[in-house]
C-alpha cells in the first residue's frame, strides 16, 4: 500500500515521536511525552482493533507481590532488589490513581488474598514464619505492616482456615483505564493508529524509520512498549512471552467474595466483578506451551480452571462460565522491567512480568523521560 499525500502529510510527516502499542506503557509514555514536549508531533501504533497484549486482557490486579511470591523472589533476588520492585508497583498504582481518578478506572481497596490449598501445609508454615520478617522489610514501603492473617470467612474449600492478607491490595477496571488513557490521549491531540503491525525499527543518522506491513516513515525518536511481543522489535533483548488464561462467570446471585485473591505462588488469581468471579492462571501446568505469542486456550489449564473454580471458590454452587479469553505478558530471568535506551533513537520499556497494572504507567512515564 502507497500512502496518499493527505495521508503521509496529516499522520507522517514531520513526526518527533512515536510510540509502538497502545497498551498501557505506551500510552502514559505518549501523555508523559506530550506534557513535557507540548509542541511536539506524536503518534501511537497499535497492531490490534485493541490494545493487543495484557492491558485489556488481564485481571485487574492493583498487586504488589503475594508473601509466597515475594519469598520466592528473594531466592533469584537480593532483598534490596524485591524491595525496590515492591515500591515501583506500589508507586505505580499510585501515579495511575492521581492521572486518571479513582472512579475512572474503577478502583476498590479490598486487600488481597493469599489462600493455602489443604494439602500443602509445607508452604503454608514457611509463610507464616516469614511473615514478621517480611513485614518489617516492606513496612517503609507502605508505611505499615502489609501483611496480616485473616480467616476463611467466604467458604472457600479444600484451603486452610486462615489466608494470608495483604491490606494494601485493590482491583480495578482496566476496560474503564485503558478507555479513559486512550481518551487522554485523544484530548492532547495525540493520535492512535490501529491496525498497524511495524515489522522492524531502523536506527538512521536523522532518528528511525519505521517499517510496517503496508509502508515506512521515519520519526525522531521511537518507542517500544510492546512487552510480550517486543522480542521482534528489540532481538537484543531477553523478553519472553508468556499466555495467561482467563475465564469469568455469569452473574452469581448474592455473591459474598470481595477482594483480589492469589495461591500456588500466584499462578492462581481469582476476584469479584460485577456480581461474577473472574478467575485466571495455571501457567504452570505447562510452561512451555504457554511461552507463546498466540492467544488462545488450552484444555489441560481450562478444565483445571472450572475444577478449582468448583472445588475451591465456589464449592456447593453450581456456576456458568460466560466468556474465556487469554492475554500475552513479557517475562523473563529478572522480575525489574526493562526501561533504557536501545540505540541513539530507539527506547524500549517492556518486560512488565505479569504486573503490568501496577508498574506500567510508572514504566511509561520513565519510558518517555530517557527521551529528555
């Protein structure tokens, strides 16, 4: 395809820079960049009709980190390493709240769950005995002790009877936040491209030029923010994809559970929304098979998915699943993002390691900051 006139002169001409996905990295790095260059020309490129990889896709998740999760970074990390990370998520959440306002992205403070399946009293006991060390690590993070033991009081079965809380956790609605970035955005006079897959990035002595499927231009400074997918545009770095499935239910009457729940290590997530249970996971079942950039599911994770939904967190209720879907993470060796420069024109802020509601709107903003 040949770009009209009108085309290249209103979207890509004269371009200072663009943002490759229209996620929620690559958005607040656009609102970022925008704020602080005002005169400046940028374009957002999303492949998808919408966002492609997690933002829309995933859970909602306002998380920093289950005890069992955090004990099993500090086994790849040093403390001071899963310290600094807990407080990226927290500063995170934070930064989104004062952009976009509580009631635009459907925040609610309802702590999250740590849940100990019966059978491993193993990892239970490890968690309890680190909890006051774990506590004191992370209390200059929140300001107080995060973590607290409450009680089984929603029913689940097949758990022990008490559930480690991390009071500090909330969930929200990432349709109503990425809606209302994408708004943004659009009344900053910051344009979003969909249907647009850029196949390579090119380093030039005048910035980039972008080649897409149809055609190429060139831009002063380029963006990546494509996370699970960014392996394509930027081979010198280690990002590996990473499926996550997801089924919710139809309405459930006099629904009881409120908060963000997590066992096995967070490979397991469920939370209320909208009368529903919203349930997602079991990556470990087959890691290999999930290391994909194909949306999709699977029946060895969907019918462990509806199993647990009725055996764990519903148990007694007989429940309809109303829509499944999967979403693409960026993972890798390290848990800390990736934000740096790749080239004289070429940044890349991916790798967000399944918590990319908390850390991607800190992620985009430090994104558009290497640009000063």
């Amino acid at each position: 395809m040949q770009l009209s006139y009108w085309e290249y002169k209103t979207w890509f001409s004269h371009v200072d820079f663009t943002v490759i996905g229209s996620g929620i990295v690559g958005l607040n790095c656009a609102i970022h960049l925008k704020q602080e260059h005002p005169k400046s020309s940028i374009l957002v490129l999303e492949k998808g009709s919408l966002p492609q990889g997690a933002s829309t896709k995933n859970a909602g998740f306002a998380c920093f980190g289950s005890i069992s999760e955090i004990l099993s970074d500090l086994k790849s990390h040093s403390e001071e390493e899963v310290v600094q990370l807990v407080q990226k998520r927290w500063d995170g959440i934070q930064y989104l709240r004062q952009l976009l306002g509580n009631q635009a992205i459907g925040f609610e403070q309802h702590g999250g769950h740590e849940l100990f399946v019966e059978h491993n009293s193993e990892l239970y006991e490890k968690c309890q005995d680190e909890m006051g060390r774990l506590n004191n690590m992370l209390q200059p993070v929140f300001g107080q002790n995060p973590f607290m033991t409450n009680n089984n009081i929603f029913g689940f079965g097949n758990i022990k009877e008490q559930y480690i809380t991390h009071q500090f956790e909330g969930q929200l609605d990432t349709g109503k936040m990425m809606q209302t970035l994408i708004q943004k955005c659009l009344s900053m006079d910051i344009p979003i491209l969909n249907g647009v897959e850029v196949d390579e990035v090119l380093q030039t002595d005048q910035g980039a030029t972008i080649i897409t499927k149809d055609f190429e231009f060139s831009s002063k400074k380029v963006f990546v923010a494509t996370n699970g997918f960014a392996s394509k545009l930027l081979p010198t770095e280690t990002i590996q994809p990473a499926r996550a499935q997801v089924l919710v239910t139809e309405p459930i009457k006099n629904l009881k559970i409120k908060g963000t729940f997590h066992f096995d290590e967070g490979y397991y997530y469920f939370r209320n929304i909208d009368d529903r249970i919203l349930f997602g996971g079991g990556r470990n079942l087959d890691f290999k098979g999930e290391e994909t950039t194909e949306f999709g599911q699977t029946p060895i994770i969907q019918d462990k998915l509806e199993e647990l939904l009725k055996e764990m967190i519903l148990p007694h209720q007989k429940v309809k699943i109303d829509r499944r879907w999967s979403g693409i993470m960026g993972v890798g060796g390290q848990k800390t993002p990736i934000v740096k420069r790749i080239s004289n024109s070429i940044y890349g802020g991916v790798r967000l390691g399944g918590m990319g509601v908390a850390l991607g709107s800190l992620v985009g903003k430090e994104l558009a900051e290497l640009a000063d």
